[in-house]
C-alpha cells in the first residue's frame, strides 16, 4: 500500500457530503491532543446554514473547525467526551451544548456497544485510503472504534500529512467483552500490529481530498513555578528509582498534555537514573520527548496522538524516518488500558485544578460548576500507575488563589488514587498517611506560604469537631464562594 488513494473510491466534495447529514445525526470523529481530526467536513457543516443538532464524540481534543466553527454555528446539541476551546467551554457551561465526560480507555467500547450513542457516520482522517482500509494521520485515538461502530464512514484524505507518519503506527484492535484476551505487547516499544484499520467497505459513503493542516500545540514557556515543580519532580524521581526495586532496570513514565507536562517532560533530560532505561507510556507525545530523544536520554515512546507545536511537527515530519525507531502510536484503548498500566508499572504524572487538604483532587470544574476541559486519560492512568504523582502550581490567578483548598468542590480523583503531591513549594508523599498527616504535610510542604495560616485554621476547626477525616464542613467552601 504505497499510493494515497488506493481503487475506484467515491471521491466527493466536502459540501455534498455535509448536505447528507442528517440534522440530528450522532457523528463519532478522529482527533486526539488536537490532531488527527477532519477539517473539511465540519466547516462544511458549519457553513451550511443548516439548523443542525448534531451530537459530536471525539476520542480527545480536536480543532477549532469542530469546537469552534461547528458550536458558533449553533450546530452541536451534545458533545463528548473532551473539549478545549473556549466557545465549546463557553457553550457546555451555558447549557447550549449538552456535555458528558468520560474516562478515555472505555470511550470506544461504549461507541461499539451503543451505550453512549447510537453512531451514524464516522468521520475520520487519514493518510491513505483503499477500499476496505485506511491509514491514520497524526493520531490514532479511538478512531478504529468509531470506524467499527458507525453505520457509515466518511474519510477526510488529508495530502498535507506525509506517508512517513505511518511508520509510527501500531493499530492493535483489543477484542470486545466478554472474548477480550490479554493484550500481547511486553515492552512499550514493541510492535505487534499494523499501520492501519480496516473496515467493511460497505459503510465506506465518501472520500474527502484536504489539505488543511493540524492546528499545533502552543507551549507557553516555562514559568518559574513550572521550573520549581520540574526540579522537586526531579528529585523525587531519583530518590525514588534508588530505593524500589520496581525500578531496578527502567523507569516508565506517563505525563498529562499541556504546557506543563511539556516542561516536565524536558526537565527528565537533567536527571540522574543512572544507567537504567527511560521509558514513555502515555496519551501523548509533546516537544519535550522529542527533545529527550533527540538528546538520546529516551529509550521509546509509546502514545496515542503526536500532540506537538507547529516545530514539532515539521521536525517530526523531516526525520521520520529516524523517530519511528523510537515512537510508537496506538489506539486509545491501549495506550490507556489500565492492564497495560500495571504490567509497566508506569509512574502517571498529571496536573490538575486543585487538590483538598486530604488528597483529594478536581480536574475538571472550576469551583465546582464551571467545566474546563474534561477528565481525559488522568483517571485512566491514576487509578492503574504504580506511583501515581499530582504536579500542580500552589496558586493560580497570579498568586491570589491557592491550588491547595480545605475541600475540593468536584472530586474527580479521590484520596485513594494519589500518592504524591508536588508544587513549586515542595513535595507531599501521602503513602501510609492518616488524613490528619496528609493534611499537615501538604500545609507545610506543597502550600503557598500565603495561604498556610488560612489552611492551619480550618484544620484546626476540623480538628476541634474531631473525626477520622476533620472537616468543617459549614466553613469548607468559603475559599471557593467569591471566586
């Protein structure tokens, strides 16, 4: 398979194929960390001046011609599971959008089996198509089982995407509940599928020719408080692998997308493990793996999405050749499988909103009402990793609100699923401690200085009622009412 456009395919144009989109239609889409995901087909949508309820599942992040073009057409009724521009977050928090989050790893299990929507049409994007098979472009995501779930399938053949990101690929298809079996992969960088998904050619309904490229990741540049909470990672990371025997030959590691977990990724290449491999298993592949390659201080890289900046793309795109050695891209459904989770012992750091004096941590909903984003993969790799590591900034709003609150307003993460707390401040590891000593050691250790008195206060009031967990819970949320 060495041609784009492989048989006698139903090449159409973007704007028919959107005239036969039923107006309630649920559409399952490609897209993953941004990329990946068809461009032609929603601005056609959008454009249409249609009156459109559409509901719209992605296996991740996608553009601003779905999240941004489609919700100011007023053309999306329900959306799942993730979004990331500010009109689709604007639209779910007014209530015009109707949104419902979910965990990653069961995402496509719910499409095929028909529990999260009933999928008409998939879109997709891809590098190549044939008559029963097609090869993704940047991501993989859940997209071949959206392709398996959908009654029809429209490909967005995408010209801008070079032939060469198919080497990345590695399209295992896990079986369905209740025939799965184990998956057969032993090491992350291993290989042991192919380069791309197939389909019964019957559902194949259009061929979309594009050219529009991915909208790239922009990393901001590293903040002080970013560089503070990479070196007390650090630290622990190295302290860490020299006292447990579950890093005797290698250390597996997963971080969250975004501009911290960037930096993240980038600070590793500074630390000391010695002469033990460094290994990547996540969502994710961002710059700073990249860079961490480039530098020979990664061993593979195994994710679901090439999440990078407009750099990063063209670097990825010029060498190929050379990264496929090292970066592997599977289906969500893998990448996030909490069984592969726990045979790599994989160390999970992600970030969040913030986290309540007990362990406790809100991802996703601003003081509790105002939805962000969405769970993603966190949840995924949280409750599955070995050691599972929050890193987050001690404040936000430029230093006028704390990250660390007396209780968490919406628990997305509980006590249960958190080992370590890091900020710029320090490090809390809440191993074996009683919620009382989680709570004294995230005051004094991962806290701003600025709010550890207001943090003392309330725990001793919770103190004084006494209790397992000491809460006051008629002064809990006094922190989040004026925000």
């Amino acid at each position: 398979m060495t041609d784009r456009l492989v048989g006698d395919l139903p090449v159409r144009d973007a704007e028919s194929v959107a005239a036969d989109v039923p107006t309630d239609a649920d559409l399952v889409v490609s897209g993953f960390g941004s990329v990946g995901y068809p461009k032609a087909t929603p601005v056609a949508l959008a454009d249409s001046e249609r009156d459109l309820e559409l509901t719209v599942v992605s296996g991740g992040s996608v553009g601003a011609e779905i999240d941004v073009e489609l919700v100011e057409a007023n053309a999306i009724a329900r959306r799942f599971p993730y979004q990331a521009r500010p009109p689709a977050r604007e639209a779910v928090n007014d209530g015009s959008i109707e949104f419902h989050d979910r965990n990653i790893s069961t995402l496509g299990d719910e499409v095929e089996f028909g529990h999260l929507v009933d999928a008409d049409i998939a879109i997709v994007e891809a590098l190549a198509v044939g008559p029963d098979w097609l090869v993704p472009t940047s991501s993989i995501g859940q997209t071949p089982a959206f392709v398996a779930g959908a009654d029809e399938l429209v490909v967005e053949l995408n010209h801008s995407v070079p032939e060469s990101v198919r080497e990345f690929h590695d399209i295992y298809r896990v079986g369905l509940p209740p025939n799965r079996g184990p998956i057969p992969l032993t090491d992350p960088g291993d290989r042991i599928a192919d380069d791309h998904i197939t389909f019964d050619p019957e559902k194949l309904t259009a061929v979309i020719e594009t050219e529009r490229r991915d909208q790239p990741y922009e990393f901001r540049d590293p903040t002080p408080d970013d560089r503070g909470i990479a070196a007390n990672l650090v630290d622990f990371l190295e302290s860490e692998v020299e006292g447990s025997p579950l890093f005797e030959d290698s250390l597996r590691i997963q971080f969250g997308v975004g501009s911290l977990g960037n930096a993240l990724m980038g600070a590793l290449g500074d630390a000391d493990f010695g002469d033990r491999d460094l290994v990547y298993f996540g969502e994710v592949i961002q710059d700073g793996l990249l860079d961490l390659l480039d530098d020979g201080e990664l061993d593979s890289a195994s994710a679901t999405s090439l999440a990078l900046s407009r750099d990063g793309q063209d670097r990825l795109y010029e060498h190929a050749d050379r990264y496929a050695e090292d970066i592997v891209l599977r289906p969500a459904d893998v990448s996030n499988n909490p069984a592969l989770i726990d045979r790599f012992g994989v160390v999970a750091v992600n970030s969040a909103l913030e986290v309540d004096l007990f362990g406790h941590v809100n991802s996703t909903h601003v003081t509790g009402n105002y939805m962000m984003n969405g769970v993603g993969g966190s949840a995924d790799f949280n409750r599955n990793a070995a050691i599972v590591v929050l890193a987050l900034p001690s404040t936000a709003a430029s230093g006028d609100l704390s990250r660390v609150v007396p209780m968490v307003p919406h628990t997305d993460h509980t006590e249960h699923d958190i080992d370590i707390v890091i900020t710029e401040q320090g490090v809390t590891d809440l191993r074996g401690n009683s919620p009382r000593e989680t709570a004294e050691s995230l005051i004094e250790n991962c806290a701003h200085p600025d709010f550890r008195d207001g943090l003392r206060e309330y725990l001793d009031r919770g103190l004084d009622r006494g209790g397992h967990i000491p809460h006051h819970l008629e002064t809990a949320f006094d922190w989040h009412i004026d925000r």
